[in-house]
C-alpha cells in the first residue's frame, strides 16, 4: 500500500464510551477503514479532556471518568480520506472531526513510502 507524500490527516475526536452497532465507534472506524485500505490509524486514549457540552473527563484516581476522550487519526490521500468520509457521517451520532494537509517523510520499511 502506497500514500502519497502530500496526503492529508483526518483526526476524529469522540468518546470512549461512544458505539456504533454494539460495537465501540472507536474499534468500528479503525475497522472500517482498514476494510477499505486507508492507509492507517492510530486510535489515542486521552486522560483529560472536554466537548461540546464542556463536561470535564478526567482519568484522575480518585475520580472515575467512564467516557474518556479518544481520538483517531487515519492519514491516506485526499481522493481516500474524502470517500470515507460520507462512511464516517453515517458511523457518528457526535464528535468532532478535523481535516490537515500532511507530507508524509516516511511510511513502511525502511523509509519506502
């Protein structure tokens, strides 16, 4: 699998105890991405943050968050990114979704990209 050197970076930021179908949104957009040969993704598990709602979710010991932030980047093209994004609006109820333009300096082994 090839990305080319000017891609572009979709990061998504949603709940850990966000689902899609039973399923964790986080796992199922990793999935599904992967099911249609993005490039990759990382999913990030944060121990802080807040949205829209400006609810602080907190991973502090003595207070017990159940919906920690999550993000997950996915970086490919802009022609892939842009056909997976109508996938991702049909996945999501809420979040936050952001898109960058990215040069890639290296992707696989030994610096082939």
């Amino acid at each position: 699998m090839q990305i080319p050197r000017n891609a572009v970076l979709l990061r998504i930021f949603i709940g850990e105890n966000d689902r899609f179908q039973h399923q964790p949104l986080h796992e199922a957009i990793v999935l599904k991405a992967r099911e249609l040969h993005l490039g990759g993704a990382t999913v990030l598990r944060g121990p802080m943050g807040f949205g829209h709602s400006s609810r602080l979710h907190t991973a502090k010991i003595l207070r017990l968050s159940e919906d920690l932030p999550i993000v997950i980047e996915i970086v490919d093209s802009e022609e892939k990114i842009n056909g997976f994004l109508p996938v991702l609006d049909t996945m999501m109820g809420s979040g936050l979704v952001t898109m960058e333009k990215v040069q890639v300096l290296q992707y696989g082994k030994n610096g082939t990209r």
